[in-house]
C-alpha cells in the first residue's frame, strides 16, 4: 500500500512502469534488494494488488526525490472553473485528479455530498 496516499497526477508523474523481471522475483522472495552494484540506490518498486491484471509481469518504480517529469494530458482541455452549467463536472474532474482514491463511488465524495460541496472540503484542506 506504498502508493495509497498518490493521487492520479502524482501517480503517473512520479512513478512509472517497468518489467517485473527473475531478478526481482526473487528479491521479493528473500525479501532483499536486488542492486548490489556502485553507485545510487536502486529507487523503490512496488507491486499492483493481485487482483489487477499485470500483477505478474510488472510494477511501479518510485522516481526519485527532486525528478522533473511533467504530465501530458491528451485530448480535450480540463472544464472551466468559471462556468456554473457544468461546475459540479469541474469539482468532480479536480477531485478524480487530485485527490487520493481507490473505488470512485466511495473515496471522492460523501453519499449525501454534492461534488462541489465536496471539493470545497478537499480545498480547504489541500496543501499547496
């Protein structure tokens, strides 16, 4: 559960997706890190739950601290903050994006919570 407390922006800004290989295996196995060899450590990796899909072909790594990487988003732009026939669409897109989550229909918003009343409480204690 390393990766519980990304968000999806942190997620695939800071951390990317790598072959699982033998060596690695068995590593996890002896519960030992695989990289022996000069200079910097090796950065952390970390496993998806089993019950995803690539479980066993491959995992996470942990960019380093102080990395510059920046995200791509494809497609259409991000809705406007500023236009209130489609805010609540705005409040949920900036929750999914910036909040920690794991099952959308419980992690984002309370039940009886609307979306904007709901990034309100998640803005109000963001850090920036």
């Amino acid at each position: 559960m390393e990766l519980q407390d990304y968000n999806v922006l942190d997620f695939f800004v800071d951390t990317y997706e790598t072959e699982l290989t033998k060596a690695d295996r068995e590593a996890e196995l002896l519960n030992e890190d695989v990289y022996r060899g000069p200079g910097r450590p090796r950065n952390p990796r970390v496993r998806y739950l089993t019950s995803h899909p690539k479980s066993g072909t491959v995992h996470r790594v942990i960019r380093s601290p102080g990395h510059r990487n920046l995200p791509n988003f494809l497609g259409r732009w991000f809705p406007r903050n500023d236009d209130e026939t489609i805010h609540d669409y705005y409040c949920a897109s900036m929750l999914v994006l910036l909040k920690p989550w794991r099952d959308l229909t419980t992690d984002l918003k309370l039940p009886t919570e609307s979306w904007a009343a709901s990034f309100e409480r998640f803005y109000a204690s963001a850090t920036l």
